[in-house]
C-alpha cells in the first residue's frame, strides 16, 4: 500500500486553474519532490493533501483511505510544515511544543520527554522558556518542524523547509529530514529549490503548468536529458571578450558566462572538446580548466518547463553582462 | 461503538486543548479586553447616567449587555487573527473535526463571557446589595447566554478573510444594531408595537428578559421561551459558521 496515492486532483480557483489532473504515488519510507515553479500550483496541491484545502475533483488516499471520506485517520497519522512557521509566538518555545503534543494526543508520560528531545535536537533546549516573538527566523524554523514531528509521524509534509535560512540552520534540517526518512517516516517535500531535491529525495515530480511532466528518480531525470550536457571552459584572461566566437564553435546550443568561466551547452560535448582547444591555440590562450558537466537536475527542470537551459542564470548573467560588456546567449 | 466513544473523548480532548491554548494567547490582548471587556461596562454606563434605574433593573442589564458583548468579541478576533498569521491551518489540519474545532472556539467565547459577567454579577451584588430572585435561572441564563452569543461571534470568525479589520466592522456593527433594536435600553413593555416585534428577533432580547427574570424575578416573555430561544439559538447559528469554514476550504483561505 502506498503512503500517498493521487488520483487525477484537479483544483480550479474561479477560472483559473492551478492544478490540473495530476496522478502520482508515494511509496512508504521514501522521500517525494515536488518541484514546481514559484506560483505554479505547489502550495495548492500540499494543501490539498493535508486536508486543508477542497479539491474540485479527483481523489486523494492516504494509506489506502480516501481524505474525503473520512480525514481523521490521515489526520493522526501526519505531519505538516506549512511555508510559514506558523507558531505561536506569545508562547514559549516548550509551550507551543506542550500544545501540540496535547492535541495530536501524545501520552501525558512521554510528552516532556520528546520536547525535551527535540528542544535539544534542535539546539532550542536554552531558549525553552523564551517567548517565542525573539526567535530567529531559523529558530522558528525549526520549532515548526519540532511541532510537526512531536507525535511521530508516518507522513511528513513539508513546503519548502529551507529558504530564508542561513546555510547552517539550511543543513541542519536537510540532516534532521534524512534522519527522519531513515527511523521510517514518508516525506513529502515541496520545493523550488533543485538542489535541495537532488540530495534528499529518492524521487521527484516535475510539476508543469498545473501538470505532472515527469516523476523519476533524480539521477534517471538527468540521464534523459543528456542532451542538455555542457563543457565548462576557463581561459586565462587577456582583455578580450571570447564570448561571441565560443558562442559560434560548431555544436554549440547556447552559451553562458558564469565569473571567470564559459559554459557552453551541446548535445555532443566529445565534439566540442577539441574544437575549444583547437580554439585556443588558434587565439594562443591558455587554458586553466576545461571540465564535461552532466546536465543537472536543475537543466533538466528548466528543459521540462519550457524555459531554455541556463534560462535563470541568463537573467542574472544579461545584467551582468550589460554592466561588464560581456556574456550571451546564442 | 466503543471506537465512536474513544474518538467522541479524543475530540473533547482535543477541542479542550484549543480552549486552554486561547485562553492563554488572547484572552489578555488589546482587541480582547476592548471588544469583550470593557465595551459592555461603556455602553452600560453611557446609557445609565442621569436614568434613574434600580439596582436589580441595572444589574440584570448589565448582566445581559456584558455577556452579548463579552462572547461575540472572541470569534471576530481570534480566527481572523489566527489566520493571518497561519497557525489556524495548524488546527484545520489537526486530527478533529471541524465541528469539534468550531465547539472549541465557541466554548473559549463563553468561558470568557461567563468570567467577565461573574465580575459584573459579584460587583453589583457587592456595590448595589442586589439579591438575586432565581439564581438557578441566572446561571442558566448567564450559560446559554454566553453560547449563544459566542456562536453568533464565530460566524463572524468564520468569514474567509485573513485580515481580522474586515472582520471587526461588520461583526461590531451587528452587534450595536442588535442591542438598539432589543430591549436592553427600553424595556419591552414600554416599547411601540412594532418596535417590540423587531425586538423579538433579537435573541438578546430573550437574554435580557431571563436576567430580568432571574434578578428581579419578573420578565415580559415566558422563561422557558427564553430558555429554548437561546438554546436553538446556539445550535441554528453553528450553521452558518460550518458552511463558511467549508467556503474557505474551497477557496483556501
């Protein structure tokens, strides 16, 4: 029996609509990604699975029983880390985890126990009787995902559990998710963030446009897409811009301006290999690196999406580009 | 059954819990204490000045204005407040249903109005020397009263909005137009005919007239139609509330 199973959820919101007809499964003890765009319907499937948001058809089963029909025992069974830390910021770090102990109705006798644990587990255990209202934005962070753990659950929803943390608290809870999966619990989590998908989760969904474009593991995602390969190639500066005539070799897809390297995307990089340095002699340039990338998972959702490889990076690169006179897009 | 009756337990312990975690976050912030506490002892006392009122008239209105007030004020506040901030998602996704959810909230209105109006009820029996008629049916009344009218504040609560101001104006407005429009003020015998006939929609009407009876021992309305007007009152008024929780589900709010 599956964790989760989706049966065509569709969810109009008046005329638009945000998901349309998605059917996937998440198989118990595995970690699930559901990359979407920002504004793509992420937020409305998650809150639809976790009962909080009425789909206008479809079915949604978690461990085999259907939500609409009866969403208590789903209910007891899950976890849920909303976007926001939605915490109670009048009460202390200890109260709010007291709170929700009470109402997913963990035993009077281990409720201290596992706050205590999870205060500590969380470097709170100092700050428990703080009011919330003083904690940081990673320290709310991780209180939510403390309130959303404390009743053990099978099925943990998160929606992008990291953004807006600095990078220690970021790996923390990316470490404490992974030691969850490990004792057991299905995560479902929702993210923008690529690379967070790519280390965690054992498979993702690709969310297009309302619509599920593919759901594999990472890894058989990118060996799809092997035509979004790339050669990255440094050369030792000389006060010239080779941009437009890297961007002109034979094979050459597009090319981007990363700092102090070139990024050429071909479908063949073998090809592009010797013209680069043939290339170079012909220019007599050095060359301090020159490296073949498999396409990441992050090519292979911008090739899905319809955006064109290197699409995100481009915005940013144009500016820079316009300010330093160099960079483009083939 | 045994499984109906381990789940009806846990939905009480359930909603119980929401009832102590509000008491503790919002019984004591501004909007509280200005809607629901000392708004009733205003309006009581600007309409009191200069009228030359009995002691146990004075209570039993006193009585009625602070548990209209004091019950409808929680609704409007908390929920459009919770969810602002999202933490009301954590309760819409807790393992309860939603009436268990909606029971909750509206035990925390009465418990609050229930609290405020035994200040009132202690003060006016202290100050005044006021003795109570039927102190059975002021209990009851004091009760139902709170029920009632926090039901009615938890429709206002149940809006899908997430900012609480779109909430407090009409919700104050309701209520105003309610106590001018009953016989708080002007007792129903002294009212025109048509006038009395509005004020018979009004259950703070019936709320007032069971503190009458109660305090003072006489009423215009029978007392056990005021008994059952506030009674259905709670459970007709829990519908609305239900049918916009379910809106909001739909448009996810």
């Amino acid at each position: 029996m599956n964790a989760i199973e989706v049966n065509s959820l569709t969810k109009y919101y008046g005329d638009h609509l945000a998901v349309d007809h998605i059917s996937f499964s998440v198989k118990k003890g595995e970690i699930f990604g559901f990359l979407v765009p920002n504004g793509a319907g992420k937020t409305t499937t998650q809150r639809m699975l976790t009962t909080l948001l009425k789909p206008t058809s479809g079915q949604i089963l978690i461990n085999g029983q259907d939500i609409a029909r009866d969403a208590y025992p789903a209910k007891r069974v899950m976890g849920l880390v909303p976007e926001e830390s939605c915490v109670y910021t009048e009460l202390s770090a200890w109260d709010n985890l007291m709170f929700t102990s009470r109402l997913y109705l963990v035993p009077r006798s281990e409720r201290a126990d596992r706050a205590h644990y999870l205060l500590k587990t969380f470097g709170l255990l100092e700050k428990k009787d703080v009011k919330v209202e003083k904690f940081s934005k990673g320290m709310r962070r991780r209180l939510s995902i403390g309130m959303a753990i404390i009743h053990k659950p099978t099925l943990l929803f998160l929606d992008e559990p990291t953004p807006g943390l600095d990078a220690q608290s970021a790996r923390d809870i990316l470490g404490l998710i992974r030691n969850l999966n490990a004792e057991g619990t299905t995560v479902f989590l929702t993210t923008h963030l690529i690379e967070e998908a790519n280390q965690l989760c054992d498979r993702v969904a690709i969310i297009n446009n309302g619509m599920i474009a593919r759901i594999d593991t990472p890894e058989n995602l990118k060996l799809t897409f092997q035509r979004v390969q790339s050669v990255e190639v440094s050369l030792k500066p000389n006060g010239h811009n080779y941009g437009e005539e890297l961007g002109k070799l034979s094979g050459v897809i597009s090319i981007l301006k990363m700092g102090d390297k070139w990024r050429l995307f071909s479908e063949d990089p073998s090809l592009l290999l010797p013209a680069i340095i043939k290339f170079a002699e012909k220019n007599t340039l050095s060359i301090v690196s020159l490296n073949t990338l498999a396409p990441s998972l992050e090519d292979v959702f911008l090739e899905i999406t319809g955006s064109p490889v290197g699409a995100v990076q481009q915005v940013t690169n144009n500016n820079d580009a316009q300010k330093h006179g160099m960079g483009e897009q083939k | 059954m045994q499984l109906t009756i381990q789940r009806l337990k846990n939905e009480f312990l359930e909603a119980w819990t929401v009832v102590v975690k509000d008491i503790r976050v919002y019984y004591l912030r501004p909007g509280m204490i200005m809607f629901g506490f000392l708004m009733p002892f205003f309006m009581f006392f600007s309409f009191s000045v200069k009228r030359e009122l009995d002691a146990g008239d004075g209570l039993a209105r006193l009585l009625a204005l602070t548990i209209f007030f004091t019950a409808a004020a929680a609704g409007p506040f908390i929920i459009p407040t919770e969810r602002s901030v999202r933490t009301y998602d954590r309760l819409l996704a807790a393992p309860m249903s939603l009436i268990t959810l909606l029971l909750g909230k509206i035990a925390v209105g009465a418990f609050f109005a229930i609290a405020v109006s035994t200040v009132a009820l202690i003060a006016g029996l202290l100050i005044f020397d006021v003795t109570i008629a039927q102190p059975g049916f002021l209990a009851l009344g004091i009760f139902l009263g709170a029920v009632a009218f926090s039901t009615l504040g938890l429709i206002f609560g149940s809006i899908p909005t997430n900012n609480p101001g779109d909430v407090q104006m009409p919700s104050t407005l309701l209520r105003w137009g309610l106590m001018f429009i009953s016989g708080v003020f002007v007792p129903l015998g002294e009212m025109t005919t048509f006038a009395r006939i509005i004020a018979y929609f009004s259950p703070l009407t019936y709320a007032q007239d069971l503190m009458n009876h109660s305090v003072m021992g006489s009423g215009m309305i029978n007392v056990w139609l005021d008994v059952a007007v506030l009674l259905l009152t709670s459970i007709l008024l829990l519908w609305p509330s239900i049918q916009l929780h379910k809106r909001a589900q739909v448009l996810g709010k």
